[in-house]
C-alpha cells in the first residue's frame, strides 16, 4: 500500500511541477496579450495563413495562444476554447520539464534564433493523440531594432498516421516471425484483440477507470496481439509439444513473458511491453512472473489476461479438447477475484454473447 500511495504522490507532483516549470521560467502573465494582435506583422500572417492546409497558431510572448487558423482548429478538434489557454498546458500530460525547459530556453535565446522545434503530443479522454513535429518561430515587430520577440508563430506537422502506421508495421513483422514458431495459435491473436477492445470499451466510462481514453481502446485492440510474442523466445521441443509439460519445461514456457518485455522494450508504446509482461500475472498475487497483485497490474494486462484465457479455454490443442462458450464463461465468473479482476468480469459477462460471436466469426 505504501508503494502505491508514493507512485501516486510523485505522479501528481510530477505533473504539478511540469504544468509550472515555464510559467515560472516565462514569468507567464494572468492574461494574454491580444494587444498585439493589431501588429501589422501579425495581421499579415493572419491574413496569409488563414486558410492555409498547415496548422498555425500565434502566440503571445508567454506562449498564449491568439488566434488559430482552420487547420489548427480541426487537428485539435476544438474551437474557441483553445484561444487563450497557453500552449504548453495544451500539450501536457505529454509535456514533461525537460521538454518545457528546452522549450523556454530556445526561444529567449538569440543563439537559436528564439525557435524551437521538437515534438510535441495532446489527447484527451474523448479524442486520438494527436502527435505532432511543431515548430516555434518568433515574430518581431521591428526585426532591425527589437531584442526580443513580441510573439511567436506556432506550426504544426501532423505526423500521427505516419506514426502509427509505422508501428503498426513493425508490430506485424514481429507478430508474423512469433507465427513461424507457434503455428497453433491460427486466428486466436486476432480474436484476443477483439475480446480486449470490447472489454476497454466497456469499462470506457467507468469512473474509476480514467487512464481508458480513444487512444487506450484504439492501442489494445491491436497491442493485445503482441501478448505472446516472447515464445518467439522459447524451445521448438517446449512450445509444440503435444501434451502438458513438464516442471522443467513449464518454468522455461514462463519466461516468454519476459523475453516478451525484452523483445518490446524499445518500442515507443508501453502498452506492448506491459502486456506482453504482465497477461499473465493474477489478480490475488499468485501469476507469473513476478506475482504481483491488484491494481500493480497495469489495466492494460488485466483486460488482455480475460481475453486470452477466455480464448484458451475455447480452443482445442493438442493436450486439451475445446470447451463450450458456457462453460468458459462459468470458469471466468469463478475466477473472478482470484485470477481476474472483478470489475472487468463484470464487464465479460455482460459482453459475453458478444464474446461468443467474436469466437465464432473468426473461427479456426
């Protein structure tokens, strides 16, 4: 309970002290500076970039968004309500001190050119992350004679697509060499993805599961995939063998969680590493690898952990004959606080036809 209580205190304060760092270093004022709207230099780049396809938005000298154009508008999905906010809170939680004191310290620097260019992340419980290569350029009012701008010029490359099917091709590669090793699991991954995205769906307006936004059901029903890529890991002998295993070869099956986290450890989505680490852990402390327990599991592995024993238990394989929806959905119920989380049972058996449907239509 200690750990848990000191994680949450450092993450609030993480995000208090990163929501303050360029108020601080900007000495930000308590409202934006619209005077300098009616600067001829800004009325011409808001003349000329109003109906630009590029997303552009200028900026007081603390970095408060003035005006916005079309294309700003639409990435974000907001209207008026992004006018005067400061753009580094618009980006946060994504935006740490690091990334804000690099921010403040290029664009009050002569050095470079008062710009910054970086990436930069917003999202929120009801839109897609939307992850962008922004760029900051100052705006002076007389270029010869001013030491330091009155505003800024904010441009936004929208790169999220070309991220995610960047990801999305690389998990696949992954995904098709784990398949070269264990051809038994045939449409099983792709039903598991299905299971977990219903599942995230449903605990989607939960309250007390705030950390499941678009982009949290978006990610796992594909990630979920990814769940047993550590038996890419594992001996021939051991993972197609036909009947249980031993105790020698179980404890070398295990390990596939690990080398899972291993294999995914540099890739930029979390959520494949924790899956791929934690599906197998328990909710009363007693799973594998490390028997953690509770909420230590991240919601992302608890969700999965449903979904593919769900899935197993359906199955035939060469050491166990398929069991029926009911009697599947029976072993889940009695699981519930004990191998799952009671909450996302909950939700299992209110989605459980819908389960059954999955299973059936991409059938083996």
């Amino acid at each position: 309970m200690f750990v848990k209580v000191m994680l949450k205190y450092f993450t609030e304060r993480r995000k208090i002290v990163s929501e303050s760092t360029l108020e601080t270093e900007l000495n930000y004022s308590p409202k934006p500076n619209i005077n300098i709207l009616s600067n001829n230099n800004i009325r011409f780049l808001k003349t000329i970039y109003r109906y630009s396809t590029v997303p552009m938005t200028i900026l007081d000298s603390s970095l408060r968004i003035l005006w916005k154009n079309g294309a700003a508008s639409f990435l974000f999905k907001r209207g008026l309500s992004i006018i005067g906010e400061y753009m580094t809170r618009f980006f946060f939680p994504y935006l740490d001190d690091e990334k804000s004191s690099d921010i403040y310290r290029s664009i009050t620097s002569r050095e470079s050119g008062f710009s910054w260019r970086g990436r930069l992340e917003t999202g929120g419980k009801d839109t897609l992350t939307v992850i962008t290569n922004t760029m900051i350029f100052p705006i002076f009012d007389d270029i010869d004679k001013d030491d330091k701008p009155i505003g800024y010029l904010a441009i936004f490359d929208n790169v999220t697509e070309e991220n995610k099917t960047m990801l999305k091709n690389t998990f696949l590669s992954l995904l098709e060499a784990s398949k070269l090793k264990d051809n038994d699991t045939g449409q099983h991954i792709q039903r598991v993805n299905r299971y977990s995205e219903s599942l995230a769906l449903s605990l989607f307006d939960n309250p007390g599961y705030s950390q499941i936004n678009r982009e949290f059901i978006e990610n796992i029903g594909f990630l979920a995939s990814m769940h047993d890529v550590g038996k890419i890991g594992i001996p021939d002998d051991i993972l197609n063998k036909e009947g249980p295993l031993d105790e020698r070869e179980w404890k070398i099956m295990k390990e596939h969680t690990i080398n899972g986290a291993y294999i995914l450890d540099t890739y930029p989505n979390l959520m494949a590493k924790q899956i791929a680490l934690f599906h197998h852990e328990r909710w009363d402390g007693n799973g594998y690898p490390y028997g953690i327990n509770g909420d230590l599991i991240p919601i992302s592995a608890r969700i999965v952990a449903v979904a593919d024993v769900y899935d197993a238990l359906r199955m035939k394989r060469s050491y166990k004959d398929p069991l029926t929806h009911q009697k599947a959905c029976e072993i889940i119920e009695e699981e519930s606080g004990n191998h799952f989380e009671p909450e996302i049972v909950k939700c299992f058996l209110k989605l459980e036809s819908a389960f059954s449907d999955i299973y059936n239509s991409l059938a083996d």
